[in-house]
C-alpha cells in the first residue's frame, strides 16, 4: 500500500447519523403541520404539542450540522436536504401563522422569499464555491424560530406582545443577512483576472 493509498479518505455514507436527522425533520414537518391545523390556532394543548414539535425540529438542524461537521459525515445529499428541510420546516410555520392571521402575510411573503432566493443563489454559485452560513445568518435562523416559537405558544396576552418585535428584528436580519448572501454570490461569479 503506497502513502497516498494509506491516506485516502473513505467514502461518507449517504446513510449517516446527520442524513437521519435531516430526514426525520423532514417527516416532522407534516407532524407539525397537522397539529397546528388541530390546534386551529385556538386549542391551548395542540398549539402546545405544535411548538415543541418546531423546537425539536427546529434542534436536529444544529445538532445534524454539527455531526456532519465533527465525524467528516458532510455528504451531497446532505448539502441539500439540509437547507430543503429547513426551508420546509420554517415555511410550513409562516404559511400557517398567516393563514390563522396570527402573522402578516407581507411579513411571510419578504422571508419566504429571501429564503428561497438565497437557496437558489447557493445552487447558481455552487460549481464556483458554496456560501458558507454566516454569523449574521445564523442570528436569522435564531432569531425566526424564536419569533415562530413565540407566536405558536400560548402566550398570555402581555408576553404575546412581545412576539411582533422579535418577529421585526427576525425580518430585519433576514433581509440584511440577504443582502449579504447576494454580494458573497456575486464575487464567487466574478471571474478570475
């Protein structure tokens, strides 16, 4: 066996401990959604079952990211059902709280938007280079499950009014952070002189 065959890396199986959670936040999300929809916004005990179903979820994306990242299980499919299932996750939770007029839909609408412009951003780039998370990104994604969390607990009516700000500061990082993503995009396109 030469050197270079001794340090060759083995394949990563697609089958990984970070893939099993990003899956398994994929099937949470019709669980998600079918007790918001039990809940009707109105039910204390499913609005209740519906936000710890979002927390835990919302919990895989950093524990499968670290995984991934700590055991070199970072795989292809990884790389894109991560940001699918997140982007799942968080819609689905907009869309519903607009739906129960819990949310405006202008507010859905902009970090819908920003979400699924910047995914596409990521697969216009990726021959050239990926668009690492930034810290400003990571505050967003805080910052929306937060807001979310917030609107889907039954909160009483004082604390309640809390979750508007919150959900501000959330849309306010989320299109500065987009900005950002779109000069990041811009530069890996530049060819090289």
């Amino acid at each position: 066996m030469t050197g270079a065959e001794s340090t060759a890396a083995a394949p990563v199986p697609l089958l990984n401990a970070a893939n099993v959670l990003t899956g398994a936040r994929l099937m949470l999300v019709p669980v998600f959604v079918a007790t918001v929809i039990a809940s009707g916004m109105s039910h204390a005990g499913w609005r209740m079952t519906a936000c710890l179903i979002f927390v835990v979820a919302s919990a895989t994306d950093l524990v499968d990211g670290w995984i991934a990242r700590r055991y070199d299980l970072v795989t292809s499919l990884g790389k894109v059902a991560d940001p699918i299932a997140d982007k799942a996750l968080t819609g689905a939770a907009l869309l519903l709280l607009s739906v129960y007029d819990r949310l405006p839909w202008w507010v859905t609408v902009v970090i819908l938007a920003r979400e699924l412009g910047i995914t596409g951003l990521r697969f216009w780039v990726i021959r050239h280079g990926v668009i690492a998370a930034s810290r400003g990104g990571k505050v967003k994604t805080a910052l929306q499950i937060l807001a979310i969390t917030w609107y889907l607990w039954p909160m009483p009516e004082a604390l309640a009014a809390v979750g508007p700000w919150i959900m501000g500061a959330a849309v306010v990082v989320t299109v500065v952070t987009g900005f950002d993503y779109i000069a990041q995009a811009l530069r890996l396109r530049r060819p090289a002189r």
